[in-house]
C-alpha cells in the first residue's frame, strides 16, 4: 500500500537511529537528506567540529602542561580556524562513512534532497537535479534536528558578527571577543577562544551562567573560566548591536558599551521546520520552530497519529545522545515493538568546556527544592595519583545521596575527563544502587575512576552527622 514503512527525514542523530532500529525489525525504511553529507549538525557544523578545534586548543596551547611543567606555547600569528581544525575532515569523513554504512548493512534507502508534506502518508522529494517525486509511507518520523536562533536585533550580515556555525569558519583567531549568551555553546567557545589566547566576555542576562549546574561545581567552573582569561558580564542584557564611527559595539542595559572585534551570538537554536508545510498535516510548530510530542514522540495535533519526531526539533534536553534514544523509542513504538519504550529516567550532561563539566541526576539545588534528605560526598583530583600526573588540580568529583538509604542520586564531574567518568556513577544509578557499590569495587590504580570510592568514603563519614543521638538512662527509684 505505501511505498516505505517508516520514512526519515534527517540523517543526524536521531534519524540515524531510528531508521537502523526499524529496518533491524524487518521494516521498510528509507531516510531523506537534502544536505550533501549525512550526519546533521552533530557531524557536519556542531558537535564535532567544536569538539575537534576543543582538542586542538588543549594541545596547542599546552593548557594541559601549563601546571604541571610550566609550559607555555604561542600560536603564530594570524592562524585560522580551518587550519587549527586539521583532524576535523578525518574525523567527519569517518564518521560519515560510518552512516552511510550503517545504512547500507541495515538495506535503509538513503534518498537526496528536500521533503515537504502533502498529506500525513505522502510527501514530496524535490532533488536539487531532477524532477520531484511523491513518497509514500505508512508512518514517519521528523528528524531534521535544528539551526542557530537568529534574533532581528543582532545583524548577521556583519562580517564579524557570528553565530555557532559561522564561528568555525574565521579566517584568524581574534584577540578579543564578545559572546552573548553563557549557556552550554557560549561557555564552551568561550573556553575555546580563550585557551588560545583570545580575550573573551560572556554576556548572560541571569546571575550565573549554566544555571542547571549544580551550584559548587558551577563556580569551580567560573573560577576556572576566568583563571583561563574569561570576563563575565552577569545580570546584564543587550540592547543595540551596532557599528558606531566603524567599530563594532554590543550596548548593555546598564548603558556599559563593549567594543567588539567579534561578537558571537550563542542565544540557542531553533528547529528547522520550515518548509517542511506541516500545516498541511495540522501541525503548527512554536515561535521557534519546535514540535510539541507525547511520551512517545508522536507529534502533537498531526492527523492520523503516524507522525513522529525526535533530536533537537522537539527541544529539550537537545543532546545527541538522548536524540538516539528519542529515535528508536519512537521507532518501536509505530510499529509496537516490545523493545526500546522509553527513554532512561536520567540522562548524562557533558558540557565541552575547559575543564570539562558532566552531571546525571539530582543537584544539591534540586535535592532541597524536592525536599529530600540527602548528603554529598567528595573527592578531588589533586588527592589523586592520577590527578596529579594529568596536572589538574582543580578538579572534583561530587556524590548526592540519600541520607536513609545512601542511595546514589545524583553525579557532578568537573575536570580532565569528567564526559567519560559520569558514566560509572550513571550505572549504579541507572540500577538504584548505592554509595556502598564504590566501595564495594576494586578500581584499577592509578586512574581518575577510583575516586568514587573516596567520594563515597566522604559522603559516609558526613552520615555521623545525621544519626541520631544516644538515649540517655533513665534511673528509676528502688522499691
């Protein structure tokens, strides 16, 4: 009846997945890509080229020696980006290669060029060569993932106006930049720019950047930033970009002018739904291109209950790693497949500053919120063997539990490898284990993973604290 069982639009994350979940159950699956590589922005102009040129400032600049032996390295003058981020067409060629394969084993039709609805079982490719066609399938998914959000207020056209995408393609490294916004992007180049020697200005309108962070690994984190050569403009909003006698200047609400040799805005994206005539299957995205979903992605108001999404269109969280999971739960779910229902109740954090930040689970601000009785335990990395040959000094590893039970509640990581380390503490928590399975393990020595063990040692010794007092005797008068 329909040409396709399950079609795809997007090849990023989430699409990727999807359309390898549903073909591994014996579905006819094909995927739509109207860009020349596959991958989405997570291959092609975010995730990884801003994680290549990350690891290309840690080793340039000896950010990680600079401690340890005292190290001190200069770039030449004038370099760019491009030629900073050698490794970046090895790394997405590799990647790319391996979607495409990923593809070809699972036998899903990899189809070029751009998808619009024409009803909720049908829409139409047009190709860049060729004439368009009509594709039909019995249920679909909107994997077409997200852009940077563009306000009017900030113009683009500027040549040293950037957004996250732009921004990887300078022509030299600045000596001087403002950002504007101290979320995950903005900090992230932020630390970037500075390890290689570029002055930066954050400029968040809320009195702390990443404000979802845990509230002590959050300021050893601004700590580090401004240690690195980070300025942060805190509680002020921006009122005018604009160029005045040719300088390039970002006005704050306090009347504070900044003058900008480059201005990055990192103010969020926004999903890529336009042209895609959703109207068309009774689907009206958010002022930003969002679609709204239930707990099985199905997109909400889309007639007929056949249309999913997953990635960055549906918002939050917006991490790859969840946008996976969102694919193939939405995947299972057309075609009641009993086995990925849901997504994990908690899900790693990885923030690519430097020093590298991971969370899962409850912070100490929510544990309170939430009313729960909970203690924390901590290790950090200058008491470790590891830590010290590494040469970071200022990193932490942050255990919350509950007090009762010492069940694990939440992991906080600031530091070398902290995108790595999370995930030991997210398995025992992904089984409702407690402190006492750190202790319980042997971790190999020396490594920066043995440090939940002392992490949990800590937390326990703060249990003393809780228990409560001894019964005094109480002398009762002799007959």
């Amino acid at each position: 009846m329909f040409d396709y069982d399950w079609l795809v639009i997007g090849s990023g994350p989430a699409g990727e997945k999807a359309a390898a979940q549903a073909a591994y159950f014996g579905k006819r699956v094909a995927v739509i890509e109207k860009l020349p590589a596959v991958g989405g922005a997570c291959v092609n102009t975010g995730t990884l080229p801003s994680k290549t040129l990350r690891e290309t400032a840690l080793y340039l600049s000896g950010w990680r020696q600079r401690e340890m032996y005292g190290m001190s390295c200069q770039l030449r003058h004038g370099v760019s980006v491009p030629e900073l981020m050698c490794r970046q067409d090895p790394v997405l060629g590799t990647e790319g290669a391996r979607i495409r394969h990923n593809f070809d084993r699972h036998k899903v039709e990899l189809l070029s060029g751009e998808a619009r609805f024409l009803d909720e079982h049908t829409v139409e490719l047009v190709p860049v060569d060729g004439a368009p066609r009509r594709i039909t399938s019995d249920a679909m998914l909107l994997a077409v993932g997200s852009s940077p959000y563009r306000p009017p207020f900030v113009p683009f056209e500027d040549p040293n106006v950037d957004d996250s995408d732009t921004i990887l393609r300078l022509d030299a490294i600045p000596k001087a930049m403002v950002i504007l916004g101290g979320g995950v992007i903005g900090c992230e180049y932020a630390s970037i720019f500075a390890a290689l020697g570029t002055k930066c200005t954050i400029v968040e309108g809320r009195d702390s950047i990443l404000g979802f962070l845990d509230g002590e690994i959050n300021h050893v984190l601004t700590e580090q930033l401004i240690k690195l050569g980070c300025d942060l403009a805190l509680k002020r909003n921006v009122v005018d970009v604009s160029r005045k006698n040719g300088a390039l200047t970002c006005t704050l609400d306090d009347g504070h002018v900044l003058e900008c040799e480059r201005l990055l805005f990192a103010g969020g994206r926004a999903g890529n739904t336009q042209g895609l005539r959703l109207e068309r299957v009774g689907v009206t995205p958010d002022a930003r291109g969002l679609l709204k979903c239930n707990e099985h992605y199905q997109v909400e108001g889309a007639r007929g209950g056949r249309i999913y999404a997953a990635g960055d269109v549906v918002g939050f969280p917006a991490l790859a790693s969840v946008a996976m999971e969102q694919g193939r739960v939405a995947a299972c779910h057309a075609f009641d497949i009993k086995y990925k229902t849901k997504v994990a109740s908690h899900f790693p954090y990885g923030l690519y500053t430097i020093p590298e930040v991971s969370m899962i689970g409850e912070t100490e601000e929510s544990a309170k919120k939430k009313g729960i009785d909970y203690e924390v335990g901590r290790a950090y990395y200058r008491e470790n063997a590891r830590g010290q040959i590494v040469g970071d000094l200022e990193g932490m590893v942050k255990l919350v539990f509950e007090v009762a039970t010492k069940k694990l509640l939440g992991v906080h990581i600031v530091g070398e490898r902290a995108t790595e380390l999370v995930h030991i503490g997210g398995t025992i928590m992904h089984f409702n284990g407690t402190i006492d399975d750190f202790i319980d393990q042997v971790f190999n020595f020396p490594t920066l993973g043995e440090m939940f063990k002392y992490a949990a040692y800590d937390g326990l010794g703060r249990l003393s604290k809780h228990a409560a007092p001894p019964k005094l005797a109480v002398a009762t008068p002799s007959a």
